[in-house]
C-alpha cells in the first residue's frame, strides 16, 4: 500500500495563512476525492504518488498566482492533470 500523500508539507516553506492552508488542503483532497471515484488509472498505486504531488504542485502554483477558491483550484487541478499526464 502508497502512503498518503498530504498537500501540507509542500506547504511548509510558503507564505500561506492557516485559512489558505486549509482551502488549498480541502481543494486537494476534494481533486483527489473525484479522481478515486472515477476509478482512473491515477488512483492506482503505481501512479498514485506521482498523481497527488502533480495535483498539489498545480494548487500551490494556483494558490500563488492568487487563486484562493477551493473549487476552481480543484476542478483546474484535475484538468491540468487530465490534459498533460495520459492516463
């Protein structure tokens, strides 16, 4: 079994405030909530680690730029990932 990946020690040398943490948090489980119900290739073990950090990395740069609304950062999180990673 992968251990779960956490988007906060990404977090940890960021500028981000405990209320931004904890958007960019529940709009990363939210991301990875929909790719485990929709049974893609992504939520597999093998890919699984590789998945999440790509997720993570695109929320944080997002969240950077400015962007702090949990279901835009999800749902362009999971496009990004659709549109460059093949599944």
């Amino acid at each position: 079994m992968v251990a779960t990946m956490s988007i906060v020690p990404l977090l940890a040398n960021t500028s981000f405030d405990p209320e931004a943490v904890e958007t960019l948090s529940a709009a990363f489980d939210d991301a990875w909530a929909k790719i485990k119900q929709s049974g893609s290739t992504f939520a597999r073990p093998a890919y699984e680690r590789g998945a999440r950090e790509v997720l993570a990395k695109c929320i944080i740069e997002m969240a950077q730029r400015g962007e702090r609304d949990r279901r835009h950062l999800s749902e362009s999180a999971l496009k990004f990932l659709a549109q460059n990673y093949m599944q």
